[in-house]
C-alpha cells in the first residue's frame, strides 16, 4: 500500500471497480487514521443495517410501486389509491453493500428488484383493497444505484479532504502529527450529506450493468 488515499479516491472514480471492493480498503485506512467513527459507518454499510431506524436518510423510505401477484399475468400493479401508495409504497434497504451492489449489477437498466412487504403491511394492505394475492414493492435499479453511488460519493469526498490536508502521497503508516491533522475529518455524516447534496455533480459513476457473457462466466482480465 504505497499511496493508500490517493489509490483510493481513484478507485471511488472508477466504474470498473466494485465497492464491494473498495470498501475493505476504506475501511483500513479509517483504522490507520484512527477515525473510528468513519470505520464504523464503513463496516455498517459494508454488513448492513440490523435496525432500519439506525439506517441514514438515502437508505430509508425509498419509493417503489406496488405490484400483485397474478395467477393468469404474473406480477401486475396493484389496485391501490393514491393514498394507499403513499402508505405502503416505500421501504428501507439495510441489506450490506454486496447484497444491494449484486442486485444493480444483474439487474438491467430501466428495470427493478421486487421485495414482499412485510406480513403486517401486506395483510393490512389485502384487506384494504380486498385481495387475497401476493403484494409486492418494485424499486427500480436507479434506486439501488442511488444509495451505491452516496456511498462512495462520501469515501470520494472524504479522500479529498484527507488530501487537501496533507495527507495524500506515499505511506504505509501514519505519524500521530498527520492523524492530528485529519482528526476533524472523523465525520462520516458530513460526508454522507454531502455526497446526498452534491451527488450528480461529482465524478462518481453509476453502479455499471454486468453484461449476459460476464453474468454467465465471470469477469476477466
């Protein structure tokens, strides 16, 4: 590990590289920096989220539409009222990066990921429109994409930071005079809202779409 935050920023800005990949990387260089806040967020992301109200605002009540499971058509959209979309057309993703990051990369553009809802909801919502058939959200791939590309949107950030401090260049280890210097940067929520606010003009790409022959072979090369 020769330039561990420059090699970093630089891989946030390359689509070919998977953050499932990134994040170990990130996730030793907050320990080498002693920024056990930034740390503990990157490990929270990279396992998920065990309670959804722990979750940041850009993995929480993300919209989707309801979808019915048909005998004759398969899954169709559901008979509800604008209220009712309101109600029960969203959810929280607290799956761990690999999980959301695997569910983009086969997933093609322009098409979504279906998630039951929740027994309560789902027999709650039933009654309501007086069905008896599987219900369902349909969140579109942009949405999984979405809260990928914050994700790395804050590493990016946080890596620019980090250099615009001086700490950029090679290193295997850091002095106690440099993590003094970047001590302030310990923040990951400042990076985090940033990433939200900022997102569609920074250089970050979106999660790429795994090809047919990749899908069936793997990657190569």
């Amino acid at each position: 590990m020769s330039e561990p935050v420059n090699h970093l920023e630089e891989r946030t800005r390359d689509a070919n590289e998977l953050l499932e990949a990134i994040m170990p990387s990130a996730i030793t260089l907050a320990m080498m920096l002693r920024h056990r806040k930034m740390a503990t967020w990157l490990r929270t992301e990279f396992e998920g989220y065990s309670d959804s109200t722990q979750a940041p605002p850009y993995r929480r009540g993300l919209p989707g539409h309801i979808v019915a499971r048909s005998p004759q058509y398969g899954w169709i959209p559901a008979p509800v009222d604008d209220k009712q979309k309101l109600d029960y057309g969203h959810l929280d993703l607290t799956d761990g990066i690999k999980a959301l990051e695997k569910i983009c990369l086969n997933c093609k553009k322009g098409n979504g990921n279906r998630v039951l809802l929740p027994p309560d909801d789902m027999a709650d919502l039933q009654s309501r429109i007086n069905l008896s058939a599987e219900l369902a959200i349909n969140v579109s791939r942009d949405t999984y994409s979405g809260v990928l590309k914050t994700v790395r949107a804050a590493i990016y950030l946080w890596t620019q930071e980090l250099m615009a401090k001086g700490v950029g260049g090679e290193h295997n280890s850091f002095s106690a005079e440099e993590r003094s210097k970047v001590a302030t940067l310990d923040e990951p929520e400042q990076f985090w809202r940033r990433a939200m606010s900022e997102l569609d003009n920074l250089p970050i790409p979106d999660t790429r779409e795994v090809g047919f022959f990749e899908r069936v072979f793997g990657r190569t090369g």
